[in-house]
C-alpha cells in the first residue's frame, strides 16, 4: 500500500523522512482561512482532515497523512508572517509570552475509520529586546514558519521552556502519535 504525505511543506517532509518508511507528498488543494469564530484547535484538526481528504479522493488505495498547526497566543492565530516586518512584530508579540501550538493530525485509509487528533505544544517566550529580535531574523530567516521562528535551529534561543509530549509537534507533524497510528494501519517503521 502506498503512504501519501499531503503537504508542501519541506518541514513536515523532513520529520516523515526519520520514519525511513517510503512515501510520496502530494500538495492539497485546501482553502485554509479561518472560519468565523473558528478557534486555533478547530482550525487545525478541521484543516489536517481536509487536506488528507483532498488527496484522498484522488489516491483511494492508499494510506494518506494530513497535518497542519495553529499557534496562538491567548486567543489570537498567529500565521506564517511571510516577511521580515510580520516577522518582527509577531516575536515582539509573543515575548514573554506563552503561545500554544495546536497540530491536527489525520490518517486516512481504504475501508479504515479516519484516525484523528490535536496534538498541543507550548513554548514559553523569554522577554526578548529589539536588537535580538532583529538578530535572530536576520540569522534565521524564519519567514514561511508559523509563529516566526524555527525551534530546531537558533530558535530555541528565543524560549524560556517548551512544554508537550511531542516535540516533533512544533515543526508540524507530531511522529509519536503518527506512529501509533501508522502502526494502527500497517505501516511500522520497526517492523
């Protein structure tokens, strides 16, 4: 059987790779605006079923990946900022701030009930200054990543603590959960 990722995202390709299971990545067609209301949890367990739906109805006979995160802080979605100046203001945004990163995760398979979770992550924000900011920024280029940074690299640098079960979690597919689930259709990387 095959395995599809349905993402774009290099991130998320990467994390799949250290299952060292064979798999293909399809890009979805998958409108990803909020809906009114709509909190970040909801957002992102709504849109990992869509996208894995997406690809689904077009490869019925394999086993499909969907994912996406939704950071927030307090009640706010924070984005991909796309630009330095987002960048910026989201990071002086969240110093010293507490942000919640909501990762929905949903297996599809031929004839199998939907395998569906959120799977959270908290990172806590030190108190950061503008020259660290404009530091890290320029060091790290963290533009096409949701919340303005990137953890596996000078990222970590920005935080006090991370809080969760996965850490995989907050660059966007949780693995320890997607195993077991992975397990749970056929697919074992130990196997």
């Amino acid at each position: 059987m095959t395995l599809i990722l349905a993402s774009s995202s290099p991130y998320r390709r990467r994390l799949l790779e250290r299952l060292q299971l064979p798999f293909t990545t399809i890009s979805p067609d998958v409108d990803e605006s909020p809906l009114q209301n709509e909190s970040g949890k909801a957002l992102a367990s709504r849109l990992a079923q869509e996208k894995a739906a997406a690809v689904f109805a077009q490869h019925p006979t394999a086993v499909v990946i969907g994912s996406d995160q939704v950071p927030c802080l307090g009640e706010a979605l924070l984005h991909k900022p796309g630009s330095q100046a987002m960048a910026r203001q989201q990071l002086a945004l969240c110093s010293g701030r507490l942000v919640v990163f909501h990762t929905g995760l949903c297996v599809l398979a031929p004839g199998r009930a939907p395998l569906c979770c959120v799977v959270p992550f908290s990172v806590q924000f030190r108190h950061l200054t503008d020259s660290e900011i404009e530091r890290y920024l320029l060091l790290d280029e963290p533009y096409d990543c949701a919340g303005s940074f990137k953890w596996e690299s000078l990222g970590i640098a920005l935080f006090e603590r991370l809080e969760g079960n996965d850490p995989t979690a907050l660059e966007g597919l949780p693995l320890i959960e997607l195993c077991a689930m992975l397990r749970r259709r056929g697919f074992d990387p130990l196997a």
